[in-house]
C-alpha cells in the first residue's frame, strides 16, 4: 500500500492496526526548511555511524549525531554513544515538534545520508532506554525520500513520501509490531538529514 499523495492523508493514523503513525506533512516554508537544512549540515558534529554485527565492527557512509538535555548514553547495534549538548537549531526544531504532536523529549538522534544510494534496513526502535510505547518525532530536510513500514507479523507494508520540512510521529506500540525502513534509491543525489526526536528514560 503506497501513500504517495500525502494531501488528505495527513493528520490520520497510517498504520491499519497495533500501532498509530501520523504523518504532518510539511511544517514550514521552503526558505525556512533549507535554512534548517543548511544549519544542521554546518553545525552538527557529524560521525559516520558504527554497529557491532556479528562481532564485526562495520562503519557507515550515513553520519549519525546523538544531541540530548544531558550525556545520556544510548546504545544500538552494540555501539554506545553519549549525547552532546543542544545547539540553538536543534532546540527549535525539539518546540516546534513537542507544540505540533503535544509531547516533550528529552533527546535527538540525527541521521545524514549523503545521497539516495544510503538508507536504512528494516529495523524497529525498541532499545530498552527508550520510553516504553513513548511517542518518536521523525522531522525530514532535504531530498525527498520514500518511507515504508512492514508489519512484523502479517509483512503488510504501508509507505509514504517523507517531505523537505515535514514530521511524521510513531506511537503506541509501533516499534513492538511494525519494522520501518529507508530505502536506497538512483532518484535523488541529494542529501537527506533526519532528526528523530526521542524521550529517554532511567537515566
């Protein structure tokens, strides 16, 4: 199921069931979403990202950056990273996410990907330091990319395009049953970053 025509589809629960992901659509201006853009390329640390697979340690072309309200540490892929301090973009992009969904956060995982030939595999969010079923505010900028969910169980997949400017949120019990992705594509060579606004618990 493709939901490419985002007109109309904004604002409702994407998924059919054992989850709810609302997609926003675009949340500012153009000259706006290409000065965020511009500022998270210049003033973000930027690394490439790191996992532990098999006891073989792997490095990305995607860049990661891990930003929060203290050094929290947060762990995936048998990589643990400690969050740097809020820069004043990121604070701004974290209130406009927490007043349009109603949510607070105290953290942000940010991916660049460089051009449509890096994405992301089928993967769920479910690291134990995460707020348990809490809310994720995904905010996109730059080249428009498709988005897919996969259902763990019944493998229905749902997808839509994720807009320069936009926010989509993930609730509820999504990362228990649905597996999301970023597919590669040879339609854009443009660069993509993607904040991922998240609550941290126990920590």
């Amino acid at each position: 199921m493709d939901l490419f025509s985002n007109e109309g589809e904004k604002q409702r629960n994407l998924l059919p069931y054992h989850g709810t992901v609302i997609y926003y659509g675009r949340l500012m201006p153009t000259q706006t979403a290409n000065h965020y853009l511009n500022e998270l390329l210049s003033n973000i640390e930027w690394k490439n990202d790191e996992a532990v697979i098999f006891g073989k340690h792997i490095l990305t072309k995607r860049k990661v950056a891990w930003y929060g309200d203290k050094e929290f540490e947060y762990t995936y892929s048998n990589i643990t990273k400690k969050a740097l301090p809020w820069t004043a973009a990121l604070l701004e992009l974290k209130d406009i996410a927490e007043k349009t969904l109603g949510e607070t956060f105290n953290s942000c995982l940010l991916n660049l990907y460089h051009s449509g030939e890096e994405g992301m595999a089928w993967h769920s969010d479910g690291e134990k330091d995460l707020k348990k079923n809490g809310a994720i505010g995904s905010m996109s900028f730059g080249a428009e990319r498709k988005f897919a969910f996969k259902h763990k169980e019944s493998k229905q997949t749902i997808s839509l395009i994720l807009e320069h400017g936009s926010l989509l949120v993930m609730r509820d019990e999504t990362q228990r049953h649905w597996l999301h992705r970023l597919p590669p594509t040879k339609q854009t060579h443009k660069a993509r970053v993607n904040l991922t606004f998240r609550t941290i618990e126990n920590k």
